[in-house]
C-alpha cells in the first residue's frame, strides 16, 4: 500500500519510462525520413536567378509543386548502435534506481513501524511506573495520616507521582508523532492509529561479514545503477569516437508539377546518395571525445567509490546490529535485577529500614531498566532492516 501511495516512487517511475522513450529517439536515426513538400512560386521576369549566398547560381520559375523526400541512413559506422546501447544502458539506471526507491519506502515504513511499536513499549513502561507511584503516594499518605510517616515523605511521594505523571505525558506524546511518521511513510496524511502487532525477532545474524558483502555487491539497486551509468558513459565515449568516420545516407524525391513554365516538366524522380566525410571543424569533434572519455573514466570512478560505501554500510550496520541484539539479554537481566531490588526497597521502606529516596532510586532503575529493554529490541529490528537494505534484500 505504501508503494502506490508514495510519489517520491511515481516520480521515479515517470522518469524511467522518460528514460525508454530516448532509445527510441536515439534508434529513429535507424528508419527512413519521409518528408512531404508543397511549394508554389511567381516571378517577376522570365530567366531569374538567385545568384547572392552561394558559388552556384538558381533559376527561379513561376511554378506550383508537390512531392516527397526521403532521407535513410545507410551507414555511421556503428555511431548509432553505440548511441542506443548507451541509452539502453541509462535506461536501466533509471530502472535501478526506481528500485533503489522502493527499498528506501520499504526500509523508511519498516523504521517508522518499529520506530512506533517502542514509544508504546516505552510508555507501557511509564504507566506502570505512574501506577506503582500514585500507590505509594497513597501507602504513605495513609500512614503520614497515622503518624507513621513524615510529611516529608508525603511531599517527596507526591512529587515523584508528578514526575511519573509528566513522564507518562512525554511518552504519549512521542507515541503520536512515531504514529504521524509512519503515516507520512505509508503515503498518508493522517497518522495510523489501528494497533499494530510486535513481529517476532527475526534469524540470528550471520557469524561474518562477508556473505553479506557478496550479497550487497549483486542485489543493492545503487551499486547496479552506477554500473550501468559506467556502461553507459563507455557506450557514448564510444559513439564520440566515431564523430570522424563518414555517413552514406540514400536520397530519393518524386513529385508532381501540375503548374509550371515551359523549362520544367511535369512529373520529377529522382534517387541516389551522399557521403559526408568530416574533414576539420575547429577542433569541435576532438574535444568532444576528449569530454566522454573523460567522463567515462570519471564515471568508473564513482562506481568504485559506490563499491567502497555500499561495503562501509554493510560492515557498520552488521557491527550495529550485533551490538544491539547482545543488549537484549543484557537489558532483560537488568530488568530482573532491578525488579528484585525495587522489592527489597520496598520491602525496606514498608518495615521502616529505608528512607523513600532509596525506594525512589529503586524504581527509576526499574522503570529505567525496562525502558531499556524495549529500546534494545525495538533498535535491534530497525537495524536489521537496515541491515536488509544495506544488502539489498528490501528492494
């Protein structure tokens, strides 16, 4: 759904097919030129001729005249067949890069999903902070009320049930945007508010790098794009060069003269050829090879600088990945650390022993432990999907 909705990917898919429709212009080069001709003429004296702007002077007669030309290319010496596979070739960068966009909505819908499925976690943990709170703040009340507590005590419950309460604002609140966001990604206005379900956590990461450096050097939509940009920039540097090489076209006219003189008849064919030999222009073709030479070698450049970034990501979004799924369990068993010290504060603090400081600190470590936990997972699936697009499994 968020494919069709999205027109960052409609843009790119407009300018692919643009793209296809430039191997057609550059392939009419290839089919005959068929153009028809009306022409009509009245002198003013008998003889005429245009004898100014050219060596060879032009009779002109009072005449009216229709007809065809044809103009087909015989030969360029493969000029043109390196235009089209040039094109072809840039045609499938623009096809590239449209999948290059679809991983990118994919990889941006994923994020935002996981993005919102932690702000819940995160505020699930501080309504329950703000539960266990408002209960003490209660508990203590009652026995300020029975002279077994200070109302410093009192007044120190409160202003933790406030913070808790503020917290839980705070949370809610990162919830709505995280739910805007994913909107936006999936190509709506309005922000989701359906449930959304907590995936399970995917397959172990591979124990090395290097499977995943193959597969990210054949499967990411950039890397394949630049590689045909490289192909296609060989293609044009190869067309350039043959700016010296002659063109034969074939030539062929019929028409009809319904109107004309007595120096004209009234039917007219004829056929045959020319050859156009490029002899010096000023230097103009020379320094037009030299520019797609140029960039060609410019653009293999930039092919392996792609192979240098793509490799980069690969490696720091799987070293980021490891990181985040050994914090899981390192996060769980802070959870039931904290867990079991929040009970033995409490149960300190309800036999007179602790103060409520010490029960305060208790459960921030908790509510801090727990926080936590979500994020570790939550972080842990959006780099693995980072990790996915990384090596082109999102496209």
């Amino acid at each position: 759904m968020a494919l069709r909705k999205q027109p960052m990917l409609q843009a790119a898919q407009f300018r692919a097919r643009a793209q296809r429709e430039r191997i057609r212009e550059q392939s009419a080069a290839r089919l005959p030129t068929i153009v028809m001709n009306a022409t009509g003429s009245l002198v003013a004296d008998t003889g005429t001729s245009t004898a100014a702007g050219a060596l060879t002077t032009s009779s002109l007669s009072d005449r009216f005249a229709y007809g065809g030309t044809l103009v087909q290319l015989v030969t360029d010496f493969g000029r043109t067949s390196s235009l089209i596979s040039s094109e072809r070739s840039e045609t499938q960068a623009a096809n590239d890069r449209t999948i290059l966009t679809q991983a990118a909505i994919r990889l941006s819908v994923r994020d935002a999903y996981f993005q919102v499925l932690g702000a819940e976690a995160v505020l699930h943990a501080a309504e329950e902070a703000r539960r266990n709170r408002a209960l003490i703040y209660h508990q203590v009340s009652e026995l300020a009320a029975s002279q077994l507590r200070s109302t410093l005590d009192v007044n120190f419950a409160g202003v933790l049930e406030s913070q808790a309460e503020l917290a839980v604002v705070q949370a809610r609140s990162l919830v709505e945007q995280q739910r805007a966001r994913l909107g936006t990604a999936m190509g709506n206005q309005q922000a989701v508010t359906a449930p959304l379900v907590a995936e399970a956590l995917p397959s172990d990461l591979p124990a090395t790098v290097t499977m995943l450096l193959a597969e990210a050097d054949t499967q990411r939509a950039d890397l394949q794009a630049a590689r045909a940009e490289q192909m296609a920039a060989k293609e044009f540097s190869k067309a350039q060069t043959r700016l010296n090489y002659p063109t034969l076209d074939a030539l062929g006219s019929a028409g009809q003269i319904p109107f004309h003189d007595h120096t004209l008849q009234g039917n007219y064919a004829a056929a045959g050829f020319n050859l156009r030999v490029p002899i010096f222009n000023g230097g103009l073709f020379h320094a037009q090879q030299a520019e797609a030479a140029l960039n060609a070698s410019a653009r293999e450049r930039d092919t392996r600088e792609q192979q240098l970034e793509v490799s980069q990501q690969v490696q720091t979004t799987w070293i980021a990945a490891q990181e985040a799924f050994q914090s899981i369990a390192v996060t769980r068993r802070l959870v039931e650390q904290s867990r079991e010290a929040f009970r033995l504060a409490k149960a300190r603090y309800d036999a007179g022993l602790g103060s409520i400081v010490e029960l305060n600190e208790a459960q921030l470590n908790q509510t801090s432990a727990e926080i936590s936990v979500a994020d570790a997972t939550f972080t842990y699936l959006s780099r693995r999907a980072l990790l996915d697009y990384a090596t082109g499994q999102l496209n």
